[in-house]
C-alpha cells in the first residue's frame, strides 16, 4: 500500500503489527465522534448527575479519558518505534 499525503495519518492496525494503513482526519474524527457517544452513554448509566454541571462534565470526561482512551494509546505507542532525540546516541 502507497503512502498516502495530506490529512492522512499512519497508524499501526494493531500494536504488535508491522503493517500499516492511513486513517484519515474524515476517519479520526468519526471514530473520537463514536468513542464520545460510548463514553456519553457510560456516563448517563454510572454517573448522571456529574454531567448537570460544566465541571462534573469535565471531570467526568477526564476521567474515562485516563481510564478507557490513554491507556489504549499508550498501549500503541509503546509498542511504535522511537528514533533517539538528535545528538543523542542510540543505546
């Protein structure tokens, strides 16, 4: 599969995998648009009366943020190659 320009962004179709397809911005936003209403419906069920106030909306999206969403990216980018920062040596 080419490389594809632009909007487009690689992204690793499981952590362990070496091949690669593009998710496009269009792809990225359906899918965080998809995860929000998971996330929304999560929320009505655990915890309704967070979502009433601006702050307990923040709190409670910060929070399936660090439970549900970061752990899954940290999960993939720890698995991506990292090139060392320049002028440092590899070890």
């Amino acid at each position: 599969m080419g490389q594809k320009t632009g909007d487009s962004v690689r992204h690793g179709d499981r952590p362990s995998s070496n091949h690669y397809i593009f998710i496009t911005t269009a792809q990225i936003k359906t899918y965080a648009l998809g995860i929000a209403a998971l996330l929304y419906e999560e929320a009505q069920g655990t915890v309704p009366e967070q979502l009433k106030t601006l702050s307990g909306l923040e709190a409670t999206v910060r929070g399936q943020l660090l439970q549900y969403v970061s752990p899954e990216i940290a999960l993939f980018l720890s698995k991506a190659p990292v090139a060392p920062p320049q002028g440092e040596p590899e070890s």
